[in-house]
C-alpha cells in the first residue's frame, strides 16, 4: 500500500457488495464481461471502498488512485488497443462505470472525465500525432486530464463561451476560463473548448506549465468531496499550433464527447442505487423495532419492492442502450434518456435508503448520504435534467424549445 493510501483511515466495515439481478440479466452478459466485472469490483472492494468514506470527509481527492485505475484499464477502455486502450465494446465500459460509481461516484467521475471527455476527444478530432503523444500515457494514468467547456456565465448553454484564442503567426493566444471542471487541481493536460477568431469553437490541448495557465481549486463543496473539482484560468496563454484539434469545429465537438460521458453515467447511477438498495434491506433485516426487524413492516417491504422495481428497469435500460452503442446506432436523445432516467431513479432510491435507515443514515457508517450527495451533481452534470428533459422534447415533437 501506497504511503498515500494510508494517509486515509481504513473503515471497520467490510464491502460485501453484490449487485442485484432479478431479471437474470448476467445470462445477457459475456463470460469476458462479468470477469472484468469481477475484477474491477474485486479491485473496489480492496482499494477504494476502505478508503471512501474518509476521502469524502476530509474532502480529499485520493490521487494515489489515478496509477491503479489506469492499470485496471479503467481509463477510455473502449478506445483501440493501437493507442494503449481496452478496445472494449461500450457495454463492457459501461460494466466498468457501474463497478466505480456503486462505489461513489466521484471515482467514476474521475475515470469518466478520464476515458469520454479527454481521451475520446483527442481520439476522435486529434491528429495522429496527438493521439500517440497524449492517448497511452492517459491510458495507463500517467497523465490525468480535464475537461473544459463550461463557463461562469455559460453551463447549459455552451454556445455563448467567451473564451477565445488569436492566430499570432506562430502560436495561439488563449484568453478566458472554466469552472466547475473535474479534475483540474490535479490535472497534466487539459482538452478545453474555445472561439477562434470567426467565433467557431474548436478544442485545444493545454498542458500545465504553459505560462498564464492556472488551475485555482472549488473548495467547501457538499457533493463529490472525493472528486477534486475547480477552474481553469487562461491569461494570455500561449499555445503551440500543434496542440489545435484538427478534426473539428462547433459544438458537435464538445457535445459529442457529452454523449459519451452521459452514456457512462447511465450505467453509473444505476451502481449508485444498487448499493443504497442493499444496504436497505441488509440494515432493515437488522434492525430491531417493537420486538421485530423491520423488514417485516410493510411500509418497508413497499420501499425495497419499489426500489428492485426501478434497478430492475434502469438495469434493461442500460443493456439495451449499450447494445445500440455497441451497434453504432444509439442516438444522443436515447442517451439523454438513459442518462435523466437513472440517475433520477438512484437520487430517489438514496433518499428512500435513508429513510429506511433513520438518523444512521446520515453517518459516515453507511454510504447512504454520501450517494445522495453525490448525486445531486450528477443530476446537474453532463446536461442538466431539465435539458434532457427538452433534449426528449425535441426528438418527439420536432420544436426547439432552446431557441
């Protein structure tokens, strides 16, 4: 272990963790993709799940992790091989994402910016050069990255950034900045979006180090204490020709990549909600009340039979739409979809967990608040639920409500 592991204290609890599947749905799954399963919840339960609950009290990024999730192949598994990458299909990723976030779901945030938002970018509008420059030293975690889209003025509606760059003849001049970007204290490179001198927007590889490029931290957050989030600031940077995507410009880039990262928290929340439901019924069987457990009561019986129902669901949803991103034919409003659906499920199903559980459901002994913290971000992230809920509205009556 790590002089940095330690630093966290281990909790007393041991993850005895097993996911439900009332459906039988591993019968749907390949015998390689519940071993990966597995492995990466055999990799949870020994390094992360002792370690969470203190990283997210003491609000400390576990950096020690990033190395550890790069060698479980946790970072842009669904890339090719070419690059150092899984090349993994999408329901395997997606496998992976339910493993980290049944954890918590800032370390799933981590590989997700890590694999959808920095990798697969760079994947997919980068030059050769680029992607053999920067793809296997994020594969392996040697480089942690960032993504940077969203502006103080300017979340839901990317489209009116400020940020901005200039052709000086030799290199770009980059002025702006970002907020609310995950990983970026820690970050070595960072895919940013900005307007280039005719207002289109194109991405830009940043490297720490580049004079006027700084990474202030988010402090006294409430949510994804364990997940380091904070700005980018760009005062007058300069940054070399080579460093421009090539292979885009608007906002197809950047949304492109969204999609991605919705996808995986599709399958995310869902572990989110998996491990809120089982320690309901594991608590409510302990429980001792008016001389019984009670999961004999009724009123908790309704509660875990409604949260099966929706895990259940969430669970069809996600195999189905991973099997039309395995198809190539998954569109962004089936991900919207997924996406506004399930994590909507696991936010309620936390707050039922913590009924269940009573006044322990706000300790650190249980991982039920620190779920529903989480994911009252992961509501907002990666396109609000209302701009999903408008993303659907578009596909089903043909009228842009964002204009």
């Amino acid at each position: 272990m790590s002089t940095e592991a330690k630093d966290f204290h281990h909790s007393l609890k041991q993850d005895t963790f097993n996911h439900p599947d009332f459906y039988m749905l591993d019968e749907l799954f390949t015998d390689e993709q519940k071993l990966i399963r597995s492995t990466i919840r055999d990799f949870v339960k020994r390094d992360i799940s002792p370690i969470i609950e203190d990283a997210c009290q003491q609000a400390r990024f576990p950096q020690h992790l990033v190395k550890q999730l790069g060698e479980m192949g946790c970072f842009g598994p669904q890339l090719p091989t070419k690059y150092g990458c899984g090349g993994m299909d999408y329901t395997t990723y997606g496998i992976m994402m339910q493993e980290l976030e049944r954890c918590d779901s800032g370390i799933r945030s981590t590989a997700s910016v890590q694999g959808s938002l920095v990798m697969y970018p760079i994947y997919l509008f980068g030059s050769e050069e680029q992607k053999m420059k920067y793809l296997p030293r994020l594969a392996t975690g040697e480089l942690l990255g960032c993504f940077g889209l969203t502006e103080p003025d300017y979340g839901s509606d990317p489209g009116g950034m400020k940020s901005n760059f200039k052709d000086m003849g030799d290199h770009y001049l980059l002025n702006g900045s970002k907020m609310w970007i995950s990983n970026s204290p820690f970050a070595d490179i960072a895919v940013i979006w900005a307007k280039d001198e005719e207002g289109k927007i194109c991405g830009l590889i940043l490297e720490r180090g580049m004079e006027g490029f700084t990474t202030p931290e988010t402090h006294g957050k409430w949510s994804l204490r364990a997940s380091a989030t904070g700005e980018l600031v760009f005062d007058n940077v300069k940054v070399p020709k080579e460093n421009l995507l090539p292979g885009v410009k608007g906002l197809r880039g950047p949304l492109s990549c969204l999609n991605s990262a919705r996808y995986g928290i599709s399958w995310g929340a869902v572990g989110a909600a998996m491990d809120c439901y089982e320690s309901a019924v594991k608590y409510s069987k302990e429980r001792i009340m008016f001389g019984k457990p009670i999961a004999r009561f009724q009123l908790q019986q309704k509660k875990l039979s409604e949260m099966l129902t929706e895990i259940t669901k969430a669970q069809l949803l996600c195999w189905r739409l991973g099997k039309l991103m395995d198809e190539g034919r998954a569109t962004p409003a089936q991900i919207s979809l997924a996406k506004r659906n399930n994590v909507e499920m696991a936010l309620n199903i936390a707050r039922e967990a913590r009924q269940i559980h009573g006044g322990m459901g706000i300790t650190g002994e249980y991982p039920i608040m620190r779920h529903m913290m989480n994911l009252e971000s992961v509501i907002t992230y990666e396109g609000t639920h209302d701009v999903h809920l408008l993303i659907l509205g578009l596909e089903i009556t043909g009228e842009n409500a964002f204009n």
